[in-house]
C-alpha cells in the first residue's frame, strides 16, 4: 500500500515530539487526527498553556480533529479515536496508552523512543544516558504492548555523544533522527519490509538494563546527603553536570557571601569543565576554591571540577566571572 494513503493518527507533546509531525505533514502523509493533552496553567500569571504539538497542528493543520482527552478510556475519547479510521497511530512523548487506543488501528500503533531499547526504557533516558557517560545512544520505535518500552522493535538508528555534549545537543540530534526514523517506519509498514523483533531481556546479549526513570530534585543533587565532594570522580560529577543540562540543572550547596546573607547558596551548576590533579598535587580544601575573578572550582577525588556558567536561586544565569564580582567564596 502506498505510504501515503495511510490513515494516520498522531500522538505526542513537547517539542520533540513537533519535528516528526513536520515531517510527515511535509512530506505529504495524511494525518487525519492529533492528540495530545489538555491545556493547563504555567507561569507566574497561570494562563493556559498549549503544548507544542497542539500549536503546531493548528497551524498546520487546519480542519484536522485535535483530541485532548483528560482521560484515555474516556467513553467519549474512544469513540472519537474509533471515529478517525486510522490504519496507524504514531506516538511520540506521549502518555501511555490504554490497549483499547493502541490495539484499534489495523497496523497498530508506534512509539518513537529516545534510546537504543532495551537500554534506557523510562521517562528520561536522554538525561541518564549522558549522565551515565555513554559514548552513544539513539532512536528506536517500537510497536506498542501492555507494558512500558517493552513492545517489539521495528528500527532503530545510532547517535554518538562526544565529551562536550549535553543533554540538550543530545536532544536536538535525537530529534532529528528520530523524526527521520518515523517516516522511515511509516514507509516500511505500508510496504510490508519490516519484522519486528523481541527486545532483549536483561542479560540476554543486551547487557545488564539500565533504566531511565522520571528525574526529581535529589536525582539532580551533585553530592548526596552524608557525602563529600572528595567520594565522587572528577568525570562522574562532570557527566551529571552535563546530563542535566540546560534542564533540569544539577545542583549544590556551597559557602556564599555578598549578595547573599544566608550562610550557604545553593545553585545549579550548569557548565563545568574537570582537571586532573597535577603529581604532587593536594587540595588545600574539600569544598570550593577561588581566586575571586576568573575561576571557581571544588576538589573532587581524582582532581578538579571548574564551574563554569552557574544560576543561584531566583537570580538568572551568569557566567562565572559575573558571579564573582558579587560573591565571596
């Protein structure tokens, strides 16, 4: 069947999820339905915010249903979903979806993930992939099941991470891929060329599974509760740095003075560079150094971490050099 004769519905949020979508509309593919979520209130004025595929659908889009269902097994939603027709259904950084949604088109429905499955199934597995110093990851769909990240895979593309990538430039590449990867898939599926294949299990040729679940505040603590600077590698601190950034931002304690009259400032640390020890070389401290213009950094186990680009709380984003000409360390 001609790929482009497919009934396709698509699924998705954030912006990640507008780049397949504008490959597709692009490229010619017939989207006869969009869902995403409801509107909510952001921002200190709480005005109703729209996500970023329900902008771009109404822009490029016009005349094609948007679904914003509050509830998937929602009677209503059901229905409408029903009333569609889709031959396919395509999710991208969505919600998880009820198996009377995912089962109902004739080709089934598939996700766009962003890792190389079964390696970091879960909600963020850009940030924990670079945060766990991987030198590459990727883009995987798969066909839906009951349980999350686990459907049998269709394709799958790699992206390598050098050592001054973030999560953010790892987002930004893995955008792209992906979006390629989608019509890659949607073409595939229609010709008939494509045999899905059972993820691995843990241990079985994949390696021991490393998971990706939803990032909250402690996860983004740079030196735990009880711990020292002094128990953590230059390059372990470095990588989380790197994963967390430009959000959520990794963060810390450290002594403050200047603008600030509370004894200790936290901050999110959100560019940093590491140095090794020099031979001979013994910190004078275990907490933060400085020469009070031009560098601020903290001695780690095997050498330094440098700050370089830092954001106190409720202050905006300052390089380090500007920091210091308002603070003591």
């Amino acid at each position: 069947m001609d790929a482009k004769q497919l009934r396709i519905v698509y699924m998705g949020t954030p912006d990640f999820a507008v780049e397949p979508l504008r490959r597709l509309v692009e490229g010619g593919y017939r989207i006869v339905g969009v869902v995403t979520v409801p509107d909510k209130p952001a921002g200190r004025g709480l005005k109703m915010q729209q996500s970023a595929v329900k902008r771009y659908a109404e822009e490029a889009l016009p005349g094609v249903p948007l679904l914003q269902p509050v509830k998937l097994k929602d009677p209503e939603f059901v229905a409408a979903f029903e009333a569609l027709e889709a031959d396919l259904a395509i999710v991208v950084a969505f919600r998880m979806l009820p198996e009377v949604i995912w089962a109902m088109p004739r080709l089934g429905t598939f996700n766009l993930h962003a890792s190389l499955l079964p390696q970091y199934r879960g909600a963020a597995p850009i940030n924990w992939a670079v945060m766990n110093g991987e030198r590459k990851t990727g883009v995987t769909t798969f066909l839906l099941d009951h349980e999350i990240d686990t459907g049998a895979i269709l394709m799958q593309r790699e992206l390598s991470i050098s050592d001054t990538d973030t999560a953010g430039t790892v987002h930004d590449g893995l955008m792209e891929l992906g979006a390629g990867l989608v019509v890659e898939t949607v073409e595939a599926l229609a010709a008939g060329t494509i045999r899905a294949q059972a993820q691995l299990a843990d241990g079985a040729g994949a390696g021991a599974l490393k998971p990706a679940p939803k990032i909250f505040k402690e996860d983004c603590r740079l030196v735990g509760e009880g711990k020292r600077w002094r128990d953590y590698s230059t390059r372990s601190l470095y990588d989380k740095v790197r994963g967390l950034s430009p959000y959520p931002g990794a963060w810390c304690d450290f002594p403050g003075s200047g603008e600030v009259s509370a004894p200790r400032t936290t901050a999110k640390i959100l560019a940093a560079h590491g140095e090794s020890f020099a031979p001979g070389e013994v910190a004078k401290t275990a907490d933060f150094e400085s020469d009070g213009k031009h560098w601020l950094r903290v001695a780690c186990a095997d050498g330094w971490l440098y700050v370089d680009r830092l954001q106190v709380a409720g202050k905006r984003a300052m390089e380090v050099e500007e920091f210091l000409r308002g603070y003591r360390i």
